[in-house]
C-alpha cells in the first residue's frame, strides 16, 4: 500500500512541469498566456484563465501575424500569398504546361514551392499524371488547383 501510495506520489510530481507545458500548447499564445506565464501550474483553472483572456481580447490573430506575444510568425507567409498570386494569374499556362509535364510555368510553380532541383522532374511528372485531378474542369478555382497541385506532389 505504502508503495502504491508512494508510486502514485512521484508520478504527480514528476508529471507536474509536463503540465505546465502541456497547458502552453493547450492555451496557445497571446496576451492571456503572457500574464500567466509564471502563475500557470497546468491546473484547469489556469488554462482557462489564460484562454479566457486570450478569447476575451481576440489578440491571438494579432500575435500570430506580427511575431508578437509570445506568437511565432508563420515563416512562409511571403511565399503562400507569391504562389497563390501565381497561380491565380497563370492558370491557363499552368494548364497548358502540366498537360504536357514542362515548361516555364509549371518550373516557376516548383520554384514558388520550394520543390529541391533533384525532385522537380518526379513534380513534373507528376502534375503530367494529375492534370485531370488538379483542372477537374473550365471553371476550376485557383485554390482547387493549389489543393490539388499539393495532393499531387505529395
């Protein structure tokens, strides 16, 4: 009995500061998180209070876009809005070259996504093979296209 008793005691208290960092990526970050950083102690009680305050000044949003309380910036930010640019003004070329699995075009699409050299003719290839899945039809959506551009090289 003692040793149960005692087992039971040293897990808690070991499990106590994976907790606290539990209730971090459980609350996530933002003004909330910042003024109970310290005083959190994983309990329910804590994380609510953190979410509430980050919920109640709707500033995780904000965090996230400017890098800023506690939040860390997203890194491909620039290069989602350059590849969706892209793709909206060049679904016509961008057609026409994975239809045939080359071309200037669908090489700018691998270069946007970031697509390593020693990969980029499997990329090719592959759009060739996906075409009918990524243009499902004339009025196919640049975020179709990008979903389904994604789906392919994976």
């Amino acid at each position: 009995m003692k040793k149960a008793f005692f087992t039971a005691l040293m897990v808690l208290f070991c499990a106590t500061p994976l907790m606290a960092q539990q209730a971090e990526r459980n609350t996530g970050c933002g003004l909330g998180t910042l003024l109970w950083e310290g005083k959190a102690d994983g309990s329910i009680m804590s994380q609510s209070l953190q979410a509430t305050t980050n919920q109640t000044f709707g500033n995780q949003t904000f965090g996230i876009t400017s890098g800023t309380l506690g939040c860390d910036q997203p890194q491909n930010i620039a290069a989602a809005e350059r590849l969706q640019e892209f793709v909206a003004a060049n679904m016509d070329s961008l057609a026409r070259d994975m239809a045939v699995g080359q071309g200037e075009s669908i090489e700018t699409l691998a270069e946007l996504m970031s697509i390593p050299a020693t990969e980029r003719s499997a990329f090719y290839a592959s759009m060739q093979q996906n075409f009918d899945q990524i243009f499902l039809n004339d009025d196919v959506t640049m975020a179709r296209v990008l979903d389904q551009v994604v789906l392919a090289a994976n």
